[in-house]
C-alpha cells in the first residue's frame, strides 16, 4: 500500500512539474497541448517520458527549448530520479534520440542542428512574446469589469493581487502575467504599477488603446500557431490510432462509427 | 457564381488552388510522405466535419472532383491555380505546370495556370522562365522559398539570383508574384517565411504585383506594416478563411487587423484548394459580421461591398479580367462530367 501512494504521488509530482513547461511559441503548457504522450515512474523510481510535437517540421529550436525546459522539470523532481526523454516522429528525431543515449546535452545536440541560431535571443523573444499575450489579456480583463484606462494603469501589486475574475482568459493569465513581471523586474517595488511596457516604461492612460492594438498583433500571431497546432496534433493522435480494418480517423471525426452492439453470447 | 440569399450573383475568383499528387506511389522519401499528411492535418483540422475526405482521396483526387469542388457544387468562376514543384519531395512533382495544365485544357475559361522556378537554378531558372512564357503564356508564379533544393533548406527574395529572375519576369509582363509565406512547417536556423524579404522585392520591382499568400500568418503585425508601405504588396486569405468556422472571433480579429492596415482593395480570395473547398469558404465569409467591439476598436466594417471586392474584384483587376466578357464566355461553355 505504501509502494502504491509513493509512486502516486511521485506521478502527480512529475505531472505537475511538467505542467509548469511552456511551449515557448504559443506561452500554453506542453501537457495543456497534449505534447508529452506518455509521463511513467517505474517501479524503481526512474522516470520514462514520450515526447511528441505536431508536426515532423516544428522548429528544431522550439522543440530543443521545450525538451530542455523538460529536462529542467525532471532535475527539480524531489527523489532525483534518473530519466529517459524520447523525441517521436520529428525530422530530427533520431539525432536527438542517438545524442541522448550517448549521454550529450541538449546544448550540445541541438548546437549541430541549429547553426548560427542564437537560442538565448530566441528565448529572451518568447519571454516578450508571453509577457504581452498575458499582460493584453488582464488588461482586457480590467476593462470589461468597467475600471477606467486611469485606474487600471495606477494599480500596483497588492491591488492586482485581489482584483478578481469570472472564469475565463483574464483569471487564467492573471497569475501568469503575475509571473512574467517578477520574472521579467525582479527588483520591482511592491507599490509599483504592474502595468508597464516590456521595457518597464509606463503606459499614459490617453494611450492604453493603442498599446493594446500592439499587444493584440502579437497575440494573433501566437493564436494562430497555437490552433493549428491543436489541430494538427489531434489529427497526428487519431492516426496513430488507426489500425488496418478498424475504423479510421475520418470515420471517427464524421461520427461514422457505431456505437458497440451489445455481446450477443 | 455565388448567388448570396438576398439573389445577387457575385463573381468568385479563387486565388489560390491545386491539383497535386501527394499519393504514396509519387513520394520519393519521409519527406513526401510528411508533406502531404502535414496538408491533411490543415484539413482535418480546420474543416467543418461534413466537409472531410477520405486520406486517399486527399492524397491524389481526380480532374473531375477539382470541377465539380470548384466550379459546380463550389462557387468559383476563375480559379488560380498554382504550380508548387516539390521535386525533393515527389517522383513527379507535387503539382507542376504541366499536371495544372492538363487539368486546364478541358475549361481553358475557367483556369488560369501560374508557373513556378527555383532562382537557385541559376541560368537554368532564367531559360524556364521563357518556357513558362513561351509555352503557358503565364501572367503569374508562385514562389515557395522553403521549397529544398539539394543542400539548400531555403531562399529569400532579395537574393542575387532571384532579383535575376524577377528582372526577367517584368520584361515578359509575368506581374504577379505569388509567394507562400505562411504557417511555419520547414524552417532550421534559417527563417525561410520570414516576411522582411518581400519588403525590398515590392520596393525594388515596382511593375510587379507581389501576393503574399496566407498574409504572412503568423507574421500578421509584419505584413500589415510592409503592405501598408507598398502599394503593389497584397494578401491571400488562404488558410487564414477557415478559422472563420472553426474560431470565428479569431478570424474577425485578422480581418479587422487587413481591413484596417491593408485595406479592402488588396485582399485575396483563396481557398487552397484541395486543403479546403471553395463552396463553405464563400458561404460562411459572406454571411460573416465581424464581432461588434472588434469591429468599434479598429473602425472597420467588412460590407457586402468589400465582400464582393475580397471573392473576386480585387483578383479580376490584377489579372485583366474583363468580367461582363468572362460572364458570357462562362455561359457558352457549360460542364460535362462523370456522374458521381
């Protein structure tokens, strides 16, 4: 019995540190986007994780950023664990697999794929990216409540803190925006405004509309990666499914499949 | 035609279609293989569900299935139809000219063909050029920069040897360019979809008209600002239209953000045919509002007006479409097709 509790919570441990990895491009969890297929302890505690993007083309680099954020995760897991992270079905599957077992790093695997690629500034961008989408959705949030571009614009942490929310984007990027800007100023005063720009500029309240067409460019844009990655990895998990003869993935999507008859013996 | 429900016949130019062979006896490599399930997937995923094929039939369908989906149970009266080679990819190509010629020949009325080259073929590219005139009479290519080519995982449009090819296109008054910049789906360390390239070409090649299919998504914000700037840099709705079924708020923010930058004179049709079909595209669009604060935010209405201009005007124009003439020509030659 005890066995049985230890490795359930070791499985919500390693489910919730995953959880806590972004696809950098669409600033959503990977678990939230369905990218990690299998997450197992074993019985000797070492951890075995299937990894799988939606297409065979993502972007080498997205995919270095997500597996190294991966990894980070797993170091932090409390009974240390040794692991296995498998790539699946990505143009560069093998490379990233043959260099793993040969125990190299990320950085160094990914060093020979990317080229001149410079990942730091690839991941400081991505930084912006989130930071934006989360802080266009409070800000929208703010404004539907009926707060004054004024108010919003003068409310600093402790404020912040207890403004509320119905269910919906603005509750779910309130405490991601919070994040993103103690991340991002972490020497920030407490009774600072919480809104400001990326470069830690204050945003006049006769602007704010503006500011937030910018904001909403940038959301569009990751908007639209995010759905057709939905998309495309639903349709790349249903045609893993398929099997010859069983129905297959248009049948199930059409609603074409009957339901179970009832056993006749 | 579209006949909208009040009884106005609107002209439909579809701006960007195909007639591919993506079939497993075609491919060459992985590479093909993934290419095409990548396609599938769009379609999968953005399709309302009544509206879904079969994979093998998605992977090669027949000349008269193009008709039928586009010009008889679809809307469309002209359709683009664009030549991507693919010859890394597939035996034969993904779609040549001479497959969408073919296709053409039976309703030479209701196509146009557009070419395609590879700059980095060097002279080779120039010599295609004259055929694609010489034998096609093209009055349009379409560009895929992150189409491989031997060691090559892409091309920008402001390379030497491309500027050398555009030169030649504006002296045989092939006008436009159609370039594929658009979801992310080949890129290494080299951004080959970038958008900034387009920026120098329009700038540089005053005479040519450069369509940048799929706006740039999701490259929005850079596009909308190198269209504004250039008066001869326009944008294909192509992958961009579904989303008005699948998130139809989201597709009300893109159009607002073109209609606001761009402006309604320079937006295009497509429905990049076979990934989705022409016949929901139009229906849904021309039924579509544009939500009310979106709409207030940015001072923008997409009127029946603007419709019209987007399905077929704005094409009709690039093109040298005379539509009075085009209606009649239509009218006297009618389909003849398999039953199904």
């Amino acid at each position: 019995m005890a066995t049985a509790s230890v490795s359930g919570s070791r499985k919500n441990e390693l489910w919730r540190c995953l959880g806590e990895v972004n696809d950098p491009e669409l600033d959503e969890p990977i678990t939230e986007m369905g990218f990690v297929e299998r997450a197992e302890v074993t019985s000797d505690g070492s951890v075995d994780i299937d990894f799988r993007l939606p297409t065979y083309w993502c972007s080498p680099n997205f995919a270095f950023l997500m597996l190294d954020g991966v990894r980070k995760a797993l170091d932090q897991l409390s009974w240390s664990p040794a692991y296995r992270v498998k790539l699946h079905d990505h143009m560069f599957a093998e490379e990233v697999n043959r260099g793993m077992e040969a125990g190299k790093t990320f950085g160094d695997i990914f060093a020979e794929l990317a080229e001149d690629q410079d990942l730091g500034a690839l991941r400081e961008t991505f930084r912006m990216k989130a930071f934006k989408r989360r802080q266009e959705a409070v800000l929208r949030g703010l404004r539907q409540q009926g707060l004054t571009d004024r108010e919003i614009l003068e409310m600093d942490l402790p404020v912040y803190d207890v403004a509320g929310f119905e269910p919906g984007e603005a509750a779910k990027q309130k405490p991601r925006y919070r994040a993103a800007l103690l991340e991002r100023f972490p020497d920030r005063r407490a009774y600072d405004p919480v809104f400001v720009t990326w470069d830690g500029e204050r945003i006049p309240p006769t602007a704010l509309t503006g500011y937030l067409g910018e904001l909403r460019g940038v959301r569009i844009n990751m908007e639209f990666n995010g759905a057709l990655c939905r998309g495309l990895k639903q349709t790349r998990y249903k045609e893993l499914d398929v099997v010859d003869g069983e129905p297959t993935l248009v049948d199930f999507i059409m609603d074409r499949v009957p339901a179970r008859a009832a056993p006749t013996a | 035609m579209f006949r909208t429900p009040e009884g106005k016949d609107i002209f439909v130019v579809d701006g960007h279609t195909h007639f591919w062979d993506g079939s497993p006896e075609n491919q060459k490599n992985i590479h093909g293989k993934q290419f095409i399930e990548c396609f599938y997937a769009y379609h999968t995923g953005l399709s309302p569900k009544d509206q879904l094929w079969e994979k093998s039939k998605f992977e090669k369908y027949s000349a008269d299935d193009l008709y039928r989906d586009l010009f008889i149970d679809g809307p469309d009266d002209v359709a683009i139809v664009q030549s991507t080679y693919l010859k890394d990819f597939y035996k034969n190509g993904f779609n040549t000219i001479e497959r969408n010629a073919e296709v053409a020949k039976r309703y030479p009325q209701r196509f146009i063909v557009n070419g395609a080259f590879d700059p980095r073929d060097g002279e080779k590219a120039l010599e295609y050029i004259h055929f694609l005139k010489e034998t096609y009479d093209v009055k349009g290519v379409k560009m895929y920069t992150a189409e491989w080519n031997g060691a090559s995982k892409g091309w920008k449009l402001t390379d030497p040897d491309a500027y050398k090819c555009f030169e030649l296109c504006d002296k045989l008054g092939i006008r436009n360019i159609h370039v594929h910049k658009g979801p992310t789906i080949i890129p290494l360390s080299k951004d080959a979809f970038d958008v900034h390239d387009v920026d120098h070409a329009a700038t540089d090649f005053q005479n040519l008209n450069w369509i940048v299919e799929h706006c740039g998504l999701p490259r929005l914000d850079d596009f909308c600002w190198i269209a504004t700037q250039e008066t001869n840099v326009y944008g294909g709705l192509a992958v961009a239209l579904p989303f008005i079924h699948s998130r139809p708020r989201y597709f009300g923010e893109v159009i607002a953000e073109l209609l606001f930058w761009i402006g309604p004179e320079k937006i295009l049709f497509g429905s990049d045919y076979a990934i989705w079909t022409p016949r929901w595209l139009v229906e849904k669009f021309w039924a579509y509002q544009i939500p009310e604060d979106i709409a207030a935010e940015r001072g923008v209405q997409l009127t029946d007006e603007i419709k019209e201009k987007i399905l077929g005007l704005n094409a009709a124009r690039l093109y040298n479409i005379d539509i009075e003439a085009k209606k009649k020509a239509l009218a006297s030659s009618p389909f003849s097709i398999a039953a199904e």
